[in-house]
C-alpha cells in the first residue's frame, strides 16, 4: 500500500535537517546537525517518532484518518476526553521507547499549536485565527518537527519587561513594517531547536498595558537569517555504553536561542501587540503543555520503581521490613501521579473553538506532585541499589581478561546473580539516577513546563476559579449568621 504523503519516514525527516541553520555547540558553527558527534544522537531519538508511525506495532496509535489523509496522531486537535487520552498514551510509549527520555519534536509544537488556536478563535478580528489555522495546516500536511521558545532570559527578574534596564531581556518588536516585524532578544531552554523544522515563538508571561512590544508570537523555519541558537553541552561527555546505557545513545538538545533582529513576516504573526491575550496565551499553553510533560514522567516514574524492584532482588533484600515501604512509596507516587493526568483528561474544559483542554487544577496537580516527589523517589532507589553506584568499575575493567573473574565473583549479589547481570542492571539505575543524565532529569522536575510555585499558584487560581473561595466565604457568611 502506497504510504500517504502526509507522512514523513525517518530518513526524509533527517534529510530535511540538512540546511544553513545556525547551531553553535562549544563556540564552533555546527555544519550538519545529522553528522556532529553529539547533536546527531538527538537527532536519531528523534526519529523514534517517526518510526512509530511506520510500524505495526504503533501505527494505530501515532497516527491518525481524516478526509482520507494519513496524519500523525501529535497534530490532532483534542475534542474529547479520548482524544486526551490517546496523546497522553503515545507520548508515554514514545518515551518509553525512547528508554525514558522524551522525544518531544512534535509534542511540545503541537501543545502551542492548540493553545493558539484556542486563543486566536475567541479574537474579533479572525485574521490572527485563520493565520494559525493555515500554519497547523501547513505544519500537520508536511508533517514537520516543531520547537517552542517561550521562556525569556528575563534579567531582573523582579523587574517587568517594559522595566528592564536593557529593554532585549524580554523578546521584544523593535521595528514594525507593512509585510511584517523585526524581533530581538533571546529565549532559553529551547528544547529540540537544533534537529526540527520550525520554531514556534510565545510571550512567557502575562503584559502590562503598555509592553505591546512585547506581547508577540509568531513561528519561523529554524534557518531563518538571524536566528542563533547555542547548543548546551552538558551532558555530552564520552562514555561506553555500559556505563551508560541510556545518555550514551539517547540525547535531547537545549538551546539558548537568539533573535538577532530577524524579520518575521506577516503570515507569521499570530499574536501582536495584545497585551491581555499574552497572558492567556502563555496560561493556555501550559494547560497543554504539562498535561504533555506528566505523560512523558510516566515512563520514568515506572522505571524507577521497577530499578528498586529488580536491585532490592539482586542485593537479596527484596523481603526487608523497610524496603517494601520504599515499594510502596513509589508505586503510590507513580500511581498518583498517573490518576491525576487520567482525570484532568476526564474534567477536560471545552474552549470556544470546540476543542478540549485538560482541567487546570488537576493538571497542575499531577504536575506538582511528580516534581515535588520526584528527589524523593530517587533517594529511595538510591538507598536499595547502594553505593556501588558511583564506585563500580568501568567497561575497560570487564574487557579484561585478568580482570573480568575477579568482578564476576566479587560484584555478584544473591545466589543466581551474578556480577556482571548485576552490574548491567546498577548501571543503568546510576544513568538514570546518578550520571549527567541523572541530574538533568533531576533539574526538569524542578524547573521544565514551569517552576515548583508556577504549579502550585496555578492550583490556586484554578480552585478560585472554580468557586471554592465563593463556597467557603457563604459557609462563612451563614457561620456569622448563627452566631
């Protein structure tokens, strides 16, 4: 059977990589993103994607018929709570296949792309709207990879946009023309920039009156001129894939992206000079977003039970008093944490256009509970697992035939286990838990999809909003009144 046009196989998806974008990675011009040592893993991650809607195993699930076209399954609009939960299920399988790093390059660009096209319905001027429509058009026919740059560098942080002593702190218009604006200013941890076809750009934070500058979104080809982006390198250190089973041969960018007044035509605009619509924008993404992020944790979370598990059985300590209260700390963290993402689909707000978007409350709830639970959980399996984890031998050391007996019989565990079974399996907890890998996972449980208190201010909004204050301040009210 013929494949449908609409979607893309992995090589085409690398082919498209090889353009005049301007990736820096350790002070040098990257020529080929498909071919330099580091960003050339991200870009094989990335194909998992892809695969996915090629293969029988997946191919239900990561894509999906409309009109008699083949699309992937990312660039469905959700207008049901199934809907929600079908994204929810393939991000999930994407990461675990991914060995529990997300892939990302069309989860988090379609998390934009629906949260503009909620937003941009309800303006009374629909030219903003019909824009957004061609572009999610244009991007679901190509079936193209999309990034998102949203947060600011910010610089006084206490400070708002228009109060910056340097006005580029902020992504702001610095010049206004008939066929469109110029941009300056630069966004950080722009996931994925260096290996997709299209950046997605969105205000970070609500607009004051009068940072109409400011308050803009638009979207861009990668290797538009004057756009920069410096690659991180951490995490790129050489190791075997012993070692590291997962960071040695899954990889995911993160950028600081300059706009270094780039042109940004008018077909490209989807949102400028509205200052209350940057707010609402920037909160509708985030509805989207971190309903992405907790799917994407699942595999993570299940992995870390199921380290503790299998370590607990090799060490031989599997029946312990105090380790099974571990087992059951993180079977309730991840099975938490996966309740709260099934219901805030099952809440789903619908918006004006039609479409759905997770409840707010329990989205953030979910999202609060795997960050604030998530150092946790890693203390645990590093208590089970031991302290060989830091101090095991390397890949060099199992090669060598002097060696080799000594760390088979000294490194095995409980009768059965023997050392090099049981190293195979600790190695991998140290990737996930202990390695750059390890503190990178750390770190985004703190800080990626929006801090700790972002969460937890959004709950509140959202229990005001949904008239808990009202209900306590009546219960009051007649309290007063009795008495």
């Amino acid at each position: 059977m013929e494949r449908a046009l609409a979607l893309r196989t992995a090589a085409e998806y690398v082919e498209s990589l090889r353009d005049d974008r301007e990736i820096w990675y350790r002070g040098e011009r990257v020529d080929d993103v498909t071919t330099h040592p580091t960003i050339s893993k991200a870009v094989k991650h990335a194909c998992i994607d892809y695969e996915m809607a090629e293969s029988d195993e997946y191919r239900d699930l990561a894509t999906y018929e409309e009109d008699g076209e083949s699309y992937s399954a990312y660039y469905r609009i959700p207008r049901t709570t199934d809907d929600l939960l079908n994204r929810s299920r393939l991000i999930e399988a994407a990461t675990a296949e991914g060995d529990t790093l997300v892939v990302l390059i069309k989860e988090i660009g379609t998390d934009a792309l629906f949260a503009l096209l909620a937003v941009t319905a309800e303006f009374e001027d629909q030219t903003y709207f019909e824009r957004v429509k061609a572009y999610y058009e244009h991007c679901r026919a190509n079936d193209l990879s999309l990034a998102v740059a949203q947060t600011d560098v910010k610089g006084d942080r206490i400070k708002r946009p228009a109060q910056q002593e340097d006005p580029d702190m902020y992504l702001r218009v610095v010049e206004r023309r008939p066929d469109g604006v110029v941009v300056r200013g630069a966004k950080a941890h722009t996931s994925v920039v260096t290996n997709t076809n299209e950046v997605i750009v969105l205000p970070t934070r609500a607009m004051g009156a009068d940072e109409q500058d400011w308050s803009i979104a638009f979207a861009l080809p990668v290797n538009t001129p004057g756009l920069r982006f410096i690659a991180s390198p951490f995490g790129d250190n050489s190791t075997h894939e012993g070692e590291r089973p997962i960071s040695a041969v899954r990889k995911m960018m993160e950028t600081i992206t300059i706009f270094d007044d780039v042109f940004v035509p008018n077909d490209r605009i989807f949102l400028n000079g509205d200052t209350d619509a940057a707010g609402q924008l920037a909160l509708t993404f985030v509805e989207y977003h971190r309903f992405t992020a907790v799917s994407y944790k699942l595999p993570l979370v299940d992995a870390l039970g199921g380290c503790a598990a299998l370590a607990a059985d090799y060490n031989g300590i599997l029946g312990v008093t105090h380790v099974r209260e571990k087992f059951i700390d993180l079977i309730d963290y991840a099975e938490t944490t996966r309740a709260l993402l099934e219901k805030s689909a099952e809440r789903c707000i619908l918006k004006p256009n039609g479409q759905v978007a997770p409840d707010p409350m329990t989205v953030n709830l979910a999202k609060s509970h795997f960050a604030h639970g998530y150092h946790e959980a890693v203390q645990h399996v590093q208590e089970i697992a031991g302290g060989i984890l830091v101090t095991g031998p390397g890949d060099e050391d199992w090669e060598s035939e002097e060696l080799r007996p000594f760390l088979q019989k000294y490194l095995a565990g409980r009768e059965g286990v023997g050392g090099e079974q049981r190293m195979k399996l600790l190695n991998f907890v140290r990737d996930l838990t202990s390695s750059d890998y390890g503190a990178y996972q750390e770190v985004l449980a703190i800080h990626a999809e929006g801090s700790l208190q972002a969460e937890r201010l959004q709950v509140f909004r959202a229990f005001n909003e949904n008239g808990g204050a009202r209900r306590v301040m009546r219960l009051a009210g007649r309290m007063a009144g009795v008495r």
